[in-house]
C-alpha cells in the first residue's frame, strides 16, 4: 500500500513539475507581448534619423493568437508569428499595405529586409529593450512603448 501511495505521489510531483517549466516557458514567449518601437538597426551607412525621418517602425506581438504586426515606417504589416523559446523566425509571408511612401522608402526596405534575417530574440533592462538577433548578431534593438 505505502508503495503505491509513494508512486502515486512521485508521478503527481514529476507531472505538476513540467506544468511548472512549460509555464516558465510561455511567461518568457509572453515577454514579447505589447507594442516595441525601432531604435537602432545595423547595416546602413545612412543615419538611423535619415533612414527614418518622419516615424521609426513599430512591431507588435500577440503571443496569444500568435500575430505580429506593426508599421514599417510607411506601411502596416501583418502575419504569423513563429516562436519557440528565444528562437523567432519572420519568413513567413506576410500581408502588407502598398501606401506611397516619398520620404523613407529605403527605410522601410531595410527594415523589412533586415526583420527576413532574424533567427532569435532577447529581452532585456528589465524587459524595456528587445534585440532581434542574427545568428550571434543583434541586427535591430527596440524600446518597450
């Protein structure tokens, strides 16, 4: 009887115990949620105000229904988000809308070149800076709005 008890009570502590990490798991994903706006983003030899000049790019994360979106510096973009752990990936394609832009349309070139090449992400000063990372390179860096 105490061995079955026993059993009994170290299969309930191993099962609550991986309920315990994947939640661990979703809070970090979870980090991600919320609206985050551009303020560094590596390549161009044009300032960052000069690829930018009228309104820095925004990317938005529902974690729940598994969406990004945001705004390129000119156009809205919407799609899939792809996650796992700190792992992201942008290839997927998504919908986006075709507005003129005059002023900073090799912003937004850049930007949405640059969102293709990223395979990972990193949260950081207290969840107020996300770097997007290529392999080991942080290619863009956003502030928390």
């Amino acid at each position: 009887m105490m061995k079955k008890i026993f059993t009994l009570v170290f299969i309930s502590s191993i099962l609550l115990s991986c309920n315990v990490f994947k939640c661990k798991k979703t809070d970090a994903v979870s980090k991600l949620d919320g609206t985050w706006e551009l303020n560094y983003i590596t390549g161009p030899r044009i300032t960052f105000d000069g690829l930018y000049p009228n309104k820095k790019p925004a990317i938005t994360f529902n974690t729940k229904d598994n969406q990004v979106s945001g705004n390129s510096s000119c156009n809205n973009y919407t799609g899939k988000l792809v996650v796992d752990g700190n792992k992201i990936d942008f290839t997927q394609p998504m919908a986006m809308t075709k507005m003129m832009c005059l002023n900073g349309q090799q912003g937004e070139q850049t930007y949405m070149s640059t969102l293709q090449k990223i395979t990972s992400y990193d949260i950081t000063d207290d969840g107020k800076t996300l770097n997007l990372i290529s392999g080991d390179i942080a290619m863009m860096r956003f502030t928390k709005k």
